[in-house]
C-alpha cells in the first residue's frame, strides 16, 4: 500500500504541542474550535494525531515562501 503522507504534493503536517498552541490560539484570538477542521481519516494526517489535537500543515507558497494554517482533528 502507499503512503500518501509520503508523496512529494503533499504538504509537511505536523501535531502542535500544547506550549506553540497556546500561543497560535493568543496570536489569533481564537479558541481551538474556531479552527478548520480536518478529519482523523485524512490520510495526510501523521499517525500519532488524535482527535482534539491542532495540526500545523507547512505549504509552499508562490507569494510567501511558505504558507503556515491549522486544522483541528475531528472524528
């Protein structure tokens, strides 16, 4: 089977610690529910991502260099 986390479109995803989360939450001035969302299914999702838990997904950017955005993990 592929690994399709592994597969070069794929963009860098990685679970927030509870420290950087607090802080991207005061940045923004939201709660983790204002987040997006991204299901537990996705495939892209690293394997030790629970649902609840913030995940930070790295994206090339033509304008920015790079794109940093959140998603929060429902079932």
């Amino acid at each position: 089977m592929v690994d399709v986390s592994e597969h070069e479109l794929v963009p860098e995803h990685n679970v927030l610690d509870d420290e950087d989360l607090e802080d991207v939450l005061q940045e923004y001035n939201i709660d983790r529910t204002d987040l997006p969302k991204i299901k537990r299914a996705d495939p892209a999702l690293p394997d030790e991502a629970d649902v609840g838990d913030v995940i930070e997904i790295v994206r090339d950017s033509r304008t920015t260099d790079q794109a940093v955005v959140y998603r929060l993990v429902v079932e």
